[in-house]
C-alpha cells in the first residue's frame, strides 16, 4: 500500500459544531428523553480521514429498540400527534426545514468530519438536499385525500344506496434504516413523508456516520416535535438494525444499503408481515454514444463514479463507450482522475475525500487486486492512500469481461470498468446484463436515440446528458436487485400511507 498522502486533521469553524464535538459522549433519543443503552455499551465514531476519535455513541441493542417502539407507538396513538391536523404538521415540517438551514453550516461541518465527503459536497448537494425534503413534504401533509367510489352493488335494500369511499390513513410505526454514504439526506427521504403522513419512527443510523442523526434528532425535538414521535438509537446493523427489522409491533420498515443485506430484510418483515421500502445496490450504466458532446461527457462520466469517492448507490461503474471514440474518453476521464485533490474534507482544496472506513477502504482495494488478478488492465489510480489507508485513488479499469467480479458486483468505492461497443443496437442488452436496476446515464446529441434507450433500459432512473440529478420532486429507487418502492416525489407518500375502502348503505 502507498501511504504517500499526508492528512493534517483540521477543526470545525463552525462553533456550534465545535460544542457539539465537545461533548464528546452522545446518548440517544427516545420517547422524548436522552438515554444511554440499556447494556451501557459505547462504540467510537471516527474521522476516516485522520483515525482520530470524533466521539462516542451508545451501542444500542433489542432492549433499546423496544424501548424505542414503544415510545413511537405511545407516541402514535397520542391525541397530540394523532389529531394534529395537516396544516399543523405542514407547519412543523416547515419549521423544522427553517431550523436546518439555520444550522446549515453547523451541519455540513458535522457530516464532512464523521463521512468523510468534502465539506462543498454537503453544502450544495446533500444538507440542502436534505431541508429540500422537508419543504416538499411539508406541501404533501394537506393533500393526502381519499376518493368516492360509484359502486355496481345492485343488491342493497330497496330505496337505499351504497356509499363508498376511500381513506388515506398513516400505516404506524416506521423503523428507517439508513446507510453512511449520505447520511443526512437519505435521512430525511424517510423522515419527512413519513411525519407527513402522521407515522412515528424510529431511526437506526448507520454505526459509522451517527453523528449528524443525533444533531438532527435534537433540532426535531427543538422544533416541537411530540415526546416519542421520533426515536434514534443507535448502534449496530447486526444488534439495533436487526431487532428493528423484527420487530413484532413496527408496520414498516424503510431501508437504503445493500442489497445483500436488503435480503435480509425479506426475513425478518415476515413475522408481522411488516411493509417494506428498499433501496439498495446498483451497477449503473453510463453509456456513450458516438455523437456525444464529449466536452459534456467526458466530466460527467468522470462526476458519475468519483463523486463523494463513489460512494453512491446510483455511481455510474460501468461505463461503455462506443468504439470509435473509445481510447479519447478514456483518455479524458483518466486525466480527469488525475487530477483530482485527495485530502482531508475539510480541507477546501479538497475535490475528493477517504471512503467512510479502513474496512470499506480494504474491501475495495481487494476488487481492484481482483481486477488486475483476472486480467484487467489499470489505467490510473488502484491504490490505497493515507497512514489509515481509507484514501482509493480515482480508478479507471479496461480490457474487462462481462464475466469479471469487478464488472458484475457492486464496489462502492471510485472505481469504474469501461468498455467499448461497436453497434448502438447493441446497448440494451449489455447495459441490462445486470442483477441491478438503480440507475443509468445516455450521453448523445441525438435525443430520439436516447428516449428510445431510456425505454430500454431497466433502471428506475435514466438520465441524459447527465447523471446524479436529484430533487424532492424525483421518485428514486430500483428495479430488479435495486430494491423495492419509490423515495422522493408524491410517490414517496404511499409508502406511509394505508388505504381504508369504506362502504355503506345509507
């Protein structure tokens, strides 16, 4: 391993984040009070960046998330939360959107030093990404509206009618299972329908990346939001993540990771036969065209895997380029990858930051040495970087076969395998050959070529010209092993909301 990168650990400006680290050992939120686990266990959270100790947070476990459930169910069936009208919870969501831009810097600063990501990635992408969830399901909460229904029943008693119709009613308790790529906005795609549709939660953030939930939890409480209505606790996948899961008396669970572990899932729903929201991997597809505007495609195929050190569920790591123009975007996006700043997050030199973990960082690197084991060629990057080893060199491999791990499972790191085509018919069934479904990208001047494509391709997201666009506005999610339902968008709410039919005869 080259441990060639010298990393200077560097603190908050903001003082708000500075108090906040300060404290150093956090609790956990539940039915309105904050509370160590039940064994009195800590796990340390750790700047990936530098090793050093951010703080410590209380290693939850089934004790906790009882606790939790109850609480939220309590909370639940409380007049307070209960009857609030949806204007009244529309206000909430707003205000709570309002204090989260308050604390704008305090937040990107928070979520840079415990992920890793540069400090501009959490500015203008992921913590306004975040308050945007809240405004737009703040909208939502007064329009969630049921139908009357004319019937055919032509049995009812004489000189009656039936009357029937529909109601939209919150389905209960919600446990939100997030991962720690993009800890704060995955966060808020389930908080905020989910409070909209007048659900309770509780929250089990990722082990790696508590720290931002827990400040969040606080600016919720701040808000007035009711004791109990939302919970964290945190902990392990394995402890906190897997006694939510089961749980007898939570009605949905909504989780982002894995897919592997998106399996998982399936098992432990069937007890209760709980709902289930899942977005989980992908090996997403850019696809480049010959008449592409390479002054377009040849960065945003580059953006599409190394953003946020390809930690993305929608990274662009297959890229296919046709084979006339092959070697010249190669060529522009191993340069590009060369040129990219590895370095600390809060550093503002900074372009790309560590993966979250040395565990993430060797995972990754063992693809890599997969790669060049069965005869793939690395035409930049495939290092491992840093004194803890948690920095992957942008990395560009050619000459891969389908067949090839690197090119069939998911890596999460910046790592892209790229491959030429000859014939533009071609493109459907190499970009399909895939387990997954999250997400794909067409770069061409022809736009006929790429609506024709994007009717083609399996993948809940198709993006042309372009790739990692997101709004509030956009349903999310996958198709095949991607995971099931929708995040984002007027869709989102149905994940939180029962339909009741109701018929009379009046």
């Amino acid at each position: 391993m080259n441990a060639q990168l010298a990393i200077t650990d560097l603190a908050p400006q903001s003082a708000a984040a500075r108090e906040f680290l300060a404290r150093r050992d956090h609790r956990m939120l539940i039915g309105g009070e904050w509370v160590e686990a039940v064994s009195g266990q800590r796990l340390e959270t750790l700047n990936p960046a530098t090793g050093s100790v951010l703080g410590t947070i209380p290693a939850g476990g089934a004790a906790d998330v009882d606790r939790a459930v109850a609480a939220a169910r309590a909370a639940f069936e409380s007049p307070a939360w209960r009857d609030m009208t949806g204007a009244k919870r529309a206000r909430l969501l707003w205000s709570i959107a309002d204090a989260l831009e308050a604390h704008m810097d305090e937040l990107c600063e928070l979520e840079t030093l415990d992920q890793g990501k540069p400090l501009w990635v959490a500015k203008y992408a992921e913590v306004p990404g975040a308050i945007d969830q809240f405004r737009y399901f703040a909208g939502e909460a007064t329009k969630i509206e049921g139908t009357t229904i004319p019937t055919s029943i032509d049995y009812q008693p004489a000189g009656k009618k039936i009357f029937a119709y529909t109601l939209k009613e919150p389905v209960g308790v919600v446990g939100a299972i997030v991962p720690w790529n993009s800890p704060l906005v995955l966060t808020a795609m389930k908080i905020a329908p989910a409070l909209a549709a007048g659900c309770t939660m509780v929250l089990k953030p990722a082990e790696d990346t508590s720290l931002t939930a827990l400040r969040l939890a606080e600016i919720l409480q701040a808000a007035g939001l009711p004791a109990g209505v939302f919970n964290v606790v945190t902990g392990l996948g394995e402890q906190a993540g897997a006694a939510l899961a089961a749980h007898p008396d939570v009605d949905k669970v909504a989780f982002t990771g894995s897919t592997e572990v998106g399996k998982l899932m399936l098992d432990a729903a069937k007890g209760n036969l709980k709902k289930l929201t899942l977005e989980l991997g992908g090996k997403s597809p850019a696809i480049v065209l010959p008449d592409a505007d390479l002054e377009l495609a040849i960065p945003g195929a580059a953006n599409a895997i190394f953003f946020n050190a390809g930690q993305v569920c929608v990274a662009g790591s297959r890229l296919y380029v046709h084979e006339s123009i092959f070697e010249r975007v190669i060529d522009g996006v191993v340069n590009y990858a060369r040129g990219i700043r590895l370095g600390h997050g809060l550093d503002p030199q900074t372009q790309m930051g560590p993966v979250v973990s040395r565990k993430q960082a060797d995972r990754i690197a063992s693809y890599i040495a997969g790669g060049r084991a069965d005869g793939a060629e690395v035409r930049v990057g495939g290092g491992q970087l840093g004194a803890q080893g948690t920095f992957i060199e942008p990395t560009v491999l050619t000459g891969v076969r389908p067949s090839m791990k690197v090119v069939r499972e998911e890596i999460f790191g910046p790592v892209v395998v790229a491959s030429p085509f000859r014939d533009v018919a071609e493109v459907p069934s190499f970009a399909n050959d895939t387990s997954f479904g999250l997400a794909a990208s067409v770069w061409t001047q022809d736009l006929s070529a790429a609506h024709r494509l994007a009717a083609q391709i399996r993948a809940g997201t198709v993006w042309i010209n372009c790739h990692s666009m997101f709004d509030a506005t956009l349903p999310i999610g996958g198709m095949k092993q991607s995971g099931w339902g929708r995040e984002s968008g007027h869709q989102a709410m149905n994940n939180y909301l029962e339909t009741k039919t109701v018929c009379a005869v009046i």
